[in-house]
C-alpha cells in the first residue's frame, strides 16, 4: 500500500469514527438531565446501609467494588510495567549525576521554588492522607488523596536534590507499599467470601454515627488501602521516568 492510499483509508476510517461519534452525542440527554432511577435510589438507601455520608466513596468501594479493584490494578500494572522495561535495562551502566551525560543538563531549582515546595510538602502530605482516610465522610477518597499524597513526595524533589528524593522514597520501600495496598483491597474480598459472604461484602461494623470516622465499615479499609497504593505508584512511576532522565546513560 502506497503512502497516498494509506492517507485517503486513514481519512475515511477518521470520518466514519467522527460520524459515529456525532451520532451518539445526539443521543445523550441534557446536562444535568438523569433519566434512570439507579441514582435517586441509591441516594436514598445508602447512608442508612452504610453509616457513610461520602456517598461516591460508598459506590466505588461497596455497590461497585468489584469494577473498583480492575480500576486500581490498572494503575498497578502501568507501575509494574513501568519498573519493568526502566529498571536495569541491558546494556546500560548506572552513573553518578556528577557523571551524567555532556549533553544532559538538568537546572537547578530557583530559590522560589525550593522554598514554597519544602513549605508545602507538610501540608500536602497531610491532607492527601486525610483524604485517603475519610472517604466514608466527605467527597473524598484513595484515588484523590493517594495522588495528593504522591505529590508531597514529588515537591520533595523540587525542594532539594533527586538523590534525596530517592532516599526518602526506595524502590524496595514502595514495591511493597505498593503490593500491600493493591493484596488489600483483595484480601477485603477474599475475607468476606471465606465468611460465606458475597465478596468485598461489607461485614465490619458500621457504627452507629453517619459520617463519623469509625463508620462505614469496610468502606473506610478499603479506601485505606487504595490510598497507599495509588501513592505508591504515582511516586514510583516519577521516581523511575527521574531516575532514567537523571542518573542514566546509555
């Protein structure tokens, strides 16, 4: 096939996908319109079933859960896959950043941005944990704040030097984060199944109080564990694309 017939197949493949595309855009209803029932009821029925007032977190860890664990191993797969084809390639040697490449020159951060980053590291930290932790409370969740809380990790590195960066944030370290958070959410199920319950079946106490840190159950664990894993990805997919860039020649 000819670079010219490749050209006018990709323009009619193209044009047909922008049809289709317009066709079902045509279809949907208006924004803000809800026509099915499904969530009026489970407004309606989820608080008193789960003691959770975070009612998105109570969907994707409770009424979906099973669509929540693929979600997260999809995360969990780019980060293996990410340590897999980065880590120790063959024919590369390791060198010092002293040693890095002529033709590699990473600049050094202002003064400006060392200072607001350092200042900020406390309080992302914080706050991407106590995301992480009050799903069952607030709009909230693991997915936000494990991405928040990643974050305080990566202004650690605009605060000072990647090798502190790396220090703070081993690879070993966040493997098993990582895996631990990622088994977690598993093992949730898995318990409720050798319990003769349906799995990720929510069979923790709920407490007595909506929207008190103690409710919700399974809900709260499960966050937990989505929470620390997401981090830990995020944090080792940086750290490996800084480590290729920084500290690797070929």
């Amino acid at each position: 096939m000819t670079p010219r017939q490749r050209l006018w197949f990709f323009a009619v493949a193209a044009a047909g996908l922008v049809a289709c595309y317009l066709w079902a855009f045509t279809g949907l209803p208006g924004f803000g319109s809800y026509p099915g029932p499904y969530g009026q009821e489970i407004l309606r029925v989820a608080v008193q079933q789960t003691n959770a007032t975070g009612v998105v977190s109570a969907i994707n860890f409770e009424y979906r859960g099973f669509d929540t664990v693929g979600e997260e191993f999809i995360l969990f797969a780019a980060a293996a896959g990410m340590s897999v084809v980065l880590r120790k390639l063959r024919e590369e040697r390791e060198t010092e950043p002293a040693d890095e490449a002529e033709s590699r020159t990473v600049p050094p951060s202002s003064s400006a941005v060392r200072v607001a980053a350092l200042l900020m590291v406390g309080p992302t930290a914080l706050l991407g944990w106590w995301l992480a932790s009050h799903a069952q409370t607030d709009p909230s969740g693991g997915f936000q704040g494990g991405v928040i809380l990643a974050s305080a990790f990566i202004l650690i590195y605009l605060a000072g030097e990647f090798l502190c960066f790396r220090r703070l944030s081993p690879d070993a370290l966040l493997d098993a984060v990582e895996a631990l958070g990622a088994g977690g959410f598993v093992a949730v199920g898995l318990a409720a199944i050798a319990m003769n319950l349906p799995y990720l079946y929510n069979y923790l106490p709920l407490g007595t109080t909506p929207g008190a840190v103690s409710s919700s159950g399974t809900i709260a664990l499960i966050s937990f564990f989505v929470g620390i894993e997401v981090a830990a990805a995020f944090v080792l997919i940086v750290g490996e694309l800084l480590d290729q860039t920084l500290l690797r020649s070929a």
